[in-house]
C-alpha cells in the first residue's frame, strides 16, 4: 500500500510517499481503508519534532474515515463494509495518511451514509475535543455565553457549533474579516478580532454586560487575563493546548472561575462521543468545513496550510 511518511523530523518537505506492507489488525483493532484523512495542528508538531517523541519512519495523522476492509477476532461491533470515522491514535497506532489503517475499535464509530467521508474524517479529533470540553467538563447549557478562542479554526469551528447545537449563545475570536464572517455563518452571535485593543469590552457588551459562563481556550498564557476579565462569576475555562499559566490572585479570588486543562489522550473510549457526534452530523447540527482537500503528493502543502492557518474548518487529505 503507499503512505505519507517523514523519515526525519523537519519542515513540510520530509513528508513522502512511501510503499508499505499492508498491516494486519490486531485482535482489538479493525483495518479500514482509508478515504479521508484530516490535518491536525499537533501532526504538524510531532513532525517538526517540537512535540513528543515519534519512532521514525512515522505515518501522520490521527484521525480519519473510510470503510471496514478486516476485522480483529475480537471485535464484534463492526463488519466488514462498514462505513467509520475514528479518531485519537497516537503515532504508534493506525497513522491515517496511508491506504489503510489498523484502528483500536474502542477509537471508531459507524459514519452515517449521509455524511461524507471528508466531512467524517475531519470531525472526530476536534469534534471529541470540543465535546470533552463544552458537554462533559463544562456542562454547557441553554441560553448561557459562551467564548470560543480561535473560532475559525478545527476545534474552534467544531464548539461553535456545538455550543449552537445545546442553546448557548456563542461568541468567537478570529484573526480575519472572513474568517469571522466564516465563524458567524456556523452560529456565532458574535464575531471578535482577537487582536483588537479593546476586545475584552465587545465581548462583555456581546453578554449585556453579563460575562461569559464558559470558555474554550486554544492560547491561555496570551488570553487567561482577558478571559478572567470577561468572565461571569463562577465560570469555566478550559484550555486544550499547554500549560495553565499563574495570574494575579485578585481575578482568581474575586469571581473565583474553574480553570482546568483537556487532553482527549486522557479519553482512551472515543466510540461514545464520536456515536453522539454522529447524530449531530446525521441532523444537519454539525459539520465540518474542508478549506482544501490534497492527495498524498501535496501532503506537505496540506500540513503547511495548516500552520499558516488564516482559514475557516479542516484541511483533509485523499489517498
């Protein structure tokens, strides 16, 4: 079978297509034929090296959709055939950039025959991430406000419009008049540039001067004082990348928020969130938006895109 592959750690230019023994699966995994694989800022990272450890050669990618070619013995969810999408491997399991993968079960669930497969191989990192975060740790509710940093972007796009989908009035960050158009037409009331000097003050105006009750947070050591500024009472925030950084204790102690940080390594069961995504996408609540679609050979401008950003959903890749 081909594959994407780095045999160094380096630029977009170490990706290339290399010719692989197809693998066989495991007793708990399934082999799917790949259909689509999507972008995610973290392959860009393990592939510079900036980012973990990774056995070279390494297959990118981390999620994705296709067809079920072969079944590990133990698996008794999926058959043969069958339409999936699957997300959260790590490099040591089932690189998604290759004709086929050998995917955890535990990872995958039925892709509806409505949704498309660059629709269902770009959702399911950022859509579990933006799950994990708005429904499991901050229980988002109805009528609430609810930030979202980097609106435009994977996990960005994907929580706004799931804050949409449970009746909270989401406001977004974004660098560019389109992107903010883009983050907008997915459901935002509100669309802010995140550079804006007086940023903090059009969010609260967004709230009636109210405050938000959540926030999703991409970049907290640039935007944890704004976001302590722009914060009910009693709020959450949740960052998804790097560290919580320290901040002055008045903030802190005067509308004492939570501040917590999300990693989905730490969720190793993905089928009951992607199956709940699944109907999202199946209902017309959800979706991805692909910016661009590449083929293995272009699979480093795909991962160049991704670091320049500047564009609205997910960036997927075609065997």
């Amino acid at each position: 079978m081909r594959a994407v592959r780095y045999h160094e750690h380096g630029g977009p230019e170490v990706l290339q297509v290399d010719e692989l023994d197809r693998p066989t699966p495991a007793a708990d995994e399934i082999l799917v034929e790949m259909r689509a694989a999507s972008v995610n800022a973290v392959d860009t990272k393990f592939r510079a090296g900036t980012y973990g450890s990774v056995s070279l050669p390494a297959v990118p990618g981390g999620d994705g959709a296709g067809v079920v070619n072969e079944v590990g013995e133990g698996v008794e969810a999926f058959d043969v055939g069958d339409r999936v999408f699957a997300g959260g491997m790590g490099h040591d399991e089932g690189g998604t950039f290759a004709e086929y993968a050998a995917i955890p079960a535990t990872k995958a669930a039925h892709l509806p025959e409505s949704v498309s497969f660059d629709v269902g191989g770009a959702i399911p990192n950022v859509g579990v991430t933006a799950w994990l975060a708005l429904v499991d740790r901050i229980g988002l509710r109805p009528t609430e406000h609810c930030l979202v940093h980097g609106g435009n972007g994977g996990v960005g796009h994907a929580a706004v419009q799931l804050g949409r989908a449970v009746g909270a009035d989401v406001i977004a960050t974004a660098g560019s008049d389109e992107t903010r158009e883009g983050v907008r037409d997915l459901g935002a009331v509100a669309a802010f540039d995140y550079d804006s000097e007086t940023l903090a003050e059009e969010i609260l105006n967004a709230t009636d001067g109210d405050g938000v009750d959540a926030i999703l947070d991409h970049r907290l050591d640039e935007y944890l004082g704004l976001d302590l500024t722009v914060a009910a009472m009693n709020a959450h925030i949740v960052s998804i990348t790097g560290d919580i950084p320290a901040v002055e204790n008045a903030p802190m102690q005067d509308k004492q928020p939570i501040v917590q940080g999300l990693a989905i390594a730490n969720t190793p069961e993905r089928r009951p969130v992607l199956r709940r995504l699944a109907r999202l996408l199946e209902r017309g609540d959800l979706t991805a938006v692909i910016a661009a679609a590449h083929d293995f050979e272009t699979a480093g401008d795909a991962h160049r895109t991704v670091s320049e950003g500047g564009y609205v959903g997910k960036i997927v890749v075609h065997p």
